[in-house]
C-alpha cells in the first residue's frame, strides 16, 4: 500500500477530517462497518490512484468487475491521474442488513470540465466485508 501520503493531510474524501483517521486505516486493511465508510473510502483511493483497494472491494458479480486485474488497475489508474477529485457529497444512504445504497454526487473535474455526477449505489455485505455492486 502507499505509504507516501502524508497522513496529516485532510482526508481526499472531504470529510473534514484527517486523512491518518479517515480513509486510512481501511486502505491499510481495516473493514469499514458500514457502505458508507467503504463508500468513503473508495472515493479516496480514486482520488489517491490505489486501484488495488478499488479491485478489492468491487463484489465479482459487479458490471464494473474486470478478470484481468493488470488491465483494470491501469484503467483505475488513467481515471484517477485524469480527474481531480473536487469532492463527496452525500445525498442518502441506507442500510438493510446485509445490503445498502449510497446517493451521492462525486464532484470531478477533467481537462478542465466537470464531469461530476450523481449515483446511487449498490452495496452488499459478503462474510463480514462490505463490497461495491453496482451504480
Ligand atoms: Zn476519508
């Protein structure tokens, strides 16, 4: 994992809060207890270009999900290096056992247009790990 980020840094998820004390320790291979904090910290690791953490918490039968990991990670990575990540909005977010949705509004920014968007998203809970289904 990457070390180099400076941990003091306010956490690219625009929580508010220090980077050491949000997204962090799960990009270190804590469980986040709820879609949202894995929500959170997915949106770190675009914004931090770690598409090991993106591949690893993408659930196998997800449209996003690529057999060829070495491919993926480099498409993770051309997206991350293209976009700034202006910042996470939170519209909604509920949770059902086992399942959750994230309403959100990611602000991006490409080549200087944005590009931000708005989805819901899909989580499911398999053997105690929240993983990213579907938008
Ligand atoms: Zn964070």
């Amino acid at each position: 994992m990457k070390s180099e980020h400076d941990k003091t840094m306010p956490c690219p998820c625009q929580s508010g809060k220090q980077y050491e004390v949000c997204c962090q320790p799960f990009h270190l291979g804590k469980k986040p207890d709820t879609a949202l904090q894995l929500m959170r910290s997915r949106f770190a690791a675009y914004a931090l270009c770690m598409p090991d953490y993106i591949i690893h918490t993408t659930h196998p039968s997800s449209p996003q999900f690529c057999h060829d990991a070495k491919e993926w990670a480099q498409k993770i990575s051309e997206f991350s290096s293209h976009t700034e990540f202006k910042g996470l909005e939170i519209l909604g977010f509920q949770e059902n056992g086992s399942f959750a949705t994230v309403t959100f509004v990611a602000h991006l920014i490409q080549d200087k247009k944005d590009v931000s968007f708005t989805e819901k998203s899909y989580f499911e809970k398999v053997k105690g790990k929240w993983l990213y289904r579907s938008g």
